[in-house]
C-alpha cells in the first residue's frame, strides 16, 4: 500500500494544470518536431531529431511524476475546515521572532508545493514541525542551523 502524501488543494489544481497543458499542448508540439526532423533524413546526424527525442523523454516523465504525486496525494481543502486557532496543515499561520521582534508568515503545505519565497513551508521542515498543533499565543522553539529561534504566534488563518 502506498502512502498517502498530504497536499493542500492549490497545489493539486496548479499540478493538473501543468498536466494538461503537457498533455495537450507539449506532446503535441514535441510530436511535429520528431516528424519534421525524420523528414531531413539521416537520424543518426540529426541534431534537431535527438533534441526533440530527449525533450519528448522529458516530458514524459514529468507526466508520469505529475500522475504519480496526484495518485498518491491527499487533498486537503482548508477552507473547508472549521476555523479555529490551532496550527495545522494547510493554515497560514503569522509569527514574530522574539528576539529581533521580525514578523514572518508562512503557510504550511506539501513537500511539492513549497517554496519559501513565496511563504509556503512543508508540513517536514523543523518550523512547521515545531507549530504544527499550537494555537495563537503559544510560543514554540524552532532548532534551526543558527540555533535555537523562538517564535510566538500571533494568528493563524485558514485561507
């Protein structure tokens, strides 16, 4: 049995998206440029043909990467949930580094789906670990490469 990997239901839409648009769109077009490039001939000096092969490799496997993660995924909806102080998957949560007063917010999603740019931490990283479970208030430490950080948080939202 394989194991259910959580994922917020952005990040669900986002990778059918990609998906279709590699089904409908990438396949089609790498499929002409394999036809074009067998038109010139010799396959075996044909630099167009090879390209076009390992970018219909590509792409195949990023079809099958997309499939696979969606298969094995749990979509969580967090705005479905009933609302509430607590930390958990899927929720926005702000806080404030106690020692430098610096505000953060970040929002807790998959592995696939993080990108700390744009404030989404997976649910496996230290931090997410540490507020996972907490409500607004608590105060939570957070072992990080630079030692120890503690943060209070300040609100959680689930968007």
């Amino acid at each position: 049995m394989t194991q259910r990997v959580p994922m917020t239901a952005t990040g669900a839409a986002r990778l059918r998206v990609e998906l279709q648009a590699l089904k409908t769109e990438a396949r089609p077009r790498i499929t002409a440029a394999i036809a074009e490039a067998r038109a010139h001939g010799d396959l075996k000096e044909n630099a167009e043909y090879h390209a076009a092969r390992e970018q219909q490799s590509f792409t195949e496997g990023r079809i099958a990467e997309i499939e696979s993660k969606l298969a094995q995924a749990q979509i969580i909806d967090v705005t479905t949930l009933a609302a509430s102080d607590k930390v958990v998957f899927g929720s926005t949560v702000s806080l404030v580094e106690e020692e430098s007063g610096e505000e953060r917010r970040y929002q807790i999603v998959g592995e696939d789906e993080a990108d700390i740019k744009d404030g989404k931490i997976s649910f496996g990283s230290p931090i997410a670990r540490a507020l996972i479970g907490k409500c607004v208030g608590d105060v939570v430490d957070v072992q990080t490469p630079g030692g120890v950080k503690t943060y209070e948080i300040m609100d959680v939202q689930y968007l």
